[in-house]
C-alpha cells in the first residue's frame, strides 16, 4: 500500500482499488509503514457526500465505540475538527486541488491556510498528517506542476508554527503507474518521473513524511475479471501478491457485493492486524485506512460509488467487519444477512419491527432519509420498478399505518425480493437498507423471494 522513500521513516498509502505495484498494495485503504516490527493498525476514510449522516460529534461516538482511532477526512471542517478534538483519534485532513496553485504561488497563502486550518485546531485535534491535492497527477484542471511548491511551502509553514510534527504528503492515483499487475512488474509512467514523481519522493525523503497512494481494486477487477482471480482481489490463499476494499453495486458490476465485499475487508484487517506486510517486506505493518466509514448517497456514478461504506447512515453495519485483533480472534467477518444481530424495521406507531428469521434479507426505509425521499422512492417502486403495491392500499392488510416510512418500507422490500435480492436493488438513493429480521405489523408481513 505505500513505499517508504526512507528507511528510516514510515511512509503512507490511501487506498480504494485493485491493482498493485511494487510500491503498493492495493484496495480501498490508506496504510502506513512502519520501521519497527510490530502488527499494524486500522483506521477509516470518512467521507460526507451525502445528505442523511450522523453529525461530527455522534460520528466520533461511533469510532470511539468501535475501537477506531484512525481518520482520514478530505478537507479540513472546522466542525468536524472540533467534534474530533480531545477524543485521542489520530486524523489526516486534505487540502483541495483547487488551492494548490495557490498555496506553490505564495507562502504568506501557504501561513494563513496552515495557521486558520491546523494551528486552529492542533493539538487538542490530533491531527497527524496532511495530504496535498489529491490524485493530482488526473486532475482535469493540470494542477501537477504546482504540486511539489505547494507540499513545500505547506512544509514551511508547518515548521514556521513549530507544527513539524505533522506529515506532508498527496494521494497519487494508480493510474500513475505504467504497470500494475502483477505487482512485481510495477513501476511509474514514464512522462511523470522526472517532473513529479522524483521531485516529491524527494521531498519526502527529506521531510521524513509518507507516500499516500488511491489504489482502486474493486475497478481494476471489475475491468480485468478475465485475468486476474477473485480470490486474489478478496485476499484469500492465492498464488503471487493480494489485495484490499470492494464495494455493494449493481449485478453489472462485476465482483460488487456484501459478500465479497465483508471478504475482502476482513481477511485485509485480519492480515494487518496480526503484522503482515506487503510481498517487498512482508516484516513492515501496515496502518490501514477502509474506505469508506459510511455509505454516501449523493456521490455521482454507479451505484457502487455510493455503497463502499462499512456503515448505514443509521450507524447500523452493513456487515461485520472486524476493527480490532480481540474481533478478528472472534472470526468477524461476514455480510449482514449472516449477522444475529437485531435490526430496527414497521411498529404500530408507523415504525418497522422484525421477527428472526435465518438466512433471509428483507429491504426497509431509513427513516433518516426524511419524507421527500422516501416518497419519491415510493413512487419509484410502486410505478416503474413493478413492486406489488396492492397490500398498502386503503383496507388492505398493509395499509396501516398509513405513514410514508411504513408503506415506503413495503414497496421497497416488495421491489428488492422481486429483483431477487440483487446487489443495489436496496438502495432507493441511500432511503433503505438491508435487515436480517422479517419486518411486519399487525396482521401485515413482508414478502420474501418476491411472495407473500
């Protein structure tokens, strides 16, 4: 997942996909190595594109309570940053593309950023690291040769406000690579070695900070299905080097799925967790960060864009995954219709209950999501998606309670068993989500396997 430009320092990689080079390991995670031999540690990219999350300050209650106390946010949010201050989790902020002609151009830029988004909030925010620009290198905008300027002066200023403490670094993109796989043939494109990617290995070097790589694996698989094994992406027992972080997506995409999805995460903690490297050195821990903490309904793209998260914006999982070495000794590892955990879904009060039952999935309305999702969601399934909508009707058996939630709740789950329960067909623009437990209400039960 990343390569340390000094032996003497621990360097860093974000990542989100599936290929590998002989710098990286790959897979929806940010890791860093270390230079001593001790097992690594698991942190979480929490991203806020979408319109139904928890607030900063319920967030870091989730994190506290699941034994994380890694973050990688994409900006610098003061509310965030403020929610996160004293709560002992360590957090890596960004500065955006767009400030980075800036930032190179002027060092005065450069102070007042650092002094307005870091000094602010540090040290009562633990902040560790910054990432400059992100995956520059494709930035549409050619932002490349203002990259290293702005790391250094970025650098200056931290030093300038006795912040050296603090990490410089910027997420490249596995596209910067002229091979990938395997990833003993890895290596950088040509076109960009002497202009920006010795310079900033240089940099880093010099600085003792980390390299940050975005590797996507779920898409290289999705587009290399025919060459490369799932069992290689999922990171089991397979020949050469393995893998990390698959999304939940549409039965088009290839490899996209709770299943494969709670695989892969799991056997990646697993293999940090209990101190193996990467196939270059296998004795280096890695600290990885899974992308990503929730999934995020307003993100463009297909529907695995939207579905990469470890949790509903209901801070239900979406499936086990472990966090600690004590969760990977209990074996967590599975999707959410192999959990006994208990789900929330349709009460007298317009609210779902559920009743257990094994090896069964039923789709129900987030309530978060507000009224105007859920109706139009609503109107969705009952019109163009085909779901079996006469139940909800006056005097029928479902009909009561007459809330948008409850008759939303059957809709949605009378369209998810009709598509027979397919990867992305509980979504409804992030207005539902998956339960283990038969949801009802009075004398109304929810169809499974498309009926009654």
């Amino acid at each position: 997942m990343l390569c340390d430009p000094s032996k003497n320092h621990r360097s860093m990689a974000s990542l989100r996909s599936f290929t590998l080079s002989f710098l990286l390991l790959s897979f929806s995670a940010l890791s860093f190595f270390h230079a001593s031999f001790a097992a690594g540690t698991i942190g979480v990219n929490y991203g806020r594109v979408a319109n139904n999350l928890p607030t900063p300050a319920e967030v870091v209650s989730l994190l506290k309570s699941q034994g994380i106390n890694r973050v990688k946010l994409y900006d610098t949010n003061s509310d965030v940053l403020k929610a996160l201050a004293n709560s002992a989790i360590d957090v890596v902020v960004a500065l955006p593309n767009e400030l980075l002609s800036s930032v190179a151009a002027d060092q005065s830029f450069a102070d007042t950023w650092v002094k307005a988004n870091i000094s602010e909030h540090f040290p009562q925010t633990k902040i560790e690291a910054i990432a400059v620009g992100n995956e520059v290198f494709v930035d549409p905008k050619n932002t490349t040769p203002f990259l290293v300027p702005a790391m250094k002066n970025v650098y200056k200023s931290l030093v300038k406000f006795n912040l050296s403490s603090i990490k410089i670094s910027s997420p490249i993109a596995l596209s910067a690579l002229q091979n990938s796989y395997p990833s003993s043939a890895g290596s950088f494109k040509t076109e960009l070695i002497g202009p920006a990617i010795k310079p900033m290995l240089d940099f880093l070097r010099q600085s003792g900070s980390y390299l940050m790589v975005n590797a996507y694996p779920f898409f290289a698989y999705a587009a290399n299905s025919d060459v490369i094994s799932l069992d290689y992406a999922l990171l089991k027992e397979n020949p050469g080097v393995k893998l990390a972080g698959l999304p939940l997506g549409d039965e088009a995409e290839i490899g996209a799925g709770e299943a494969n999805a709670a695989a892969y995460n799991g056997n990646l903690v697993k293999r940090v967790l209990t101190g193996n490297g990467t196939p270059l050195r296998p004795q280096e821990p890695l600290d990885v960060y899974l992308f990503a903490l929730f999934n995020e309904n307003e993100k463009p793209g297909p529907t695995s864009e939207r579905n990469y998260g470890l949790f509903y914006p209901n801070e239900k999982r979406v499936y086990d995954v472990p966090f600690t070495l004590e969760q990977v000794g209990d074996g967590q590892s599975m999707p959410v219709n192999k959990s006994s955990s208990p789900v929330p879904a349709v009460q007298s009060d317009g609210k779902v209950s559920t009743t257990s039952t094994a090896g069964q999935t039923w789709c129900v309305a987030n309530g978060n999501a507000g009224a105007e999702k859920l109706q139009a969601g609503l109107d969705y399934a009952c019109g163009e998606g085909g779901a079996d909508c006469r139940p909800i009707q006056v005097g029928s058996a479902c009909y009561s309670p007459s809330t948008v939630e409850a008759h939303a709740s059957y809709a949605f789950n009378s369209y998810y068993q009709k598509k027979a329960r397919g990867a992305g067909t509980c979504n409804f623009g992030g207005a539902a989500y998956v339960v283990t437990q038969q949801p009802g209400f009075g004398n109304c039960k929810f169809p499974t396997d498309g009926g009654a």
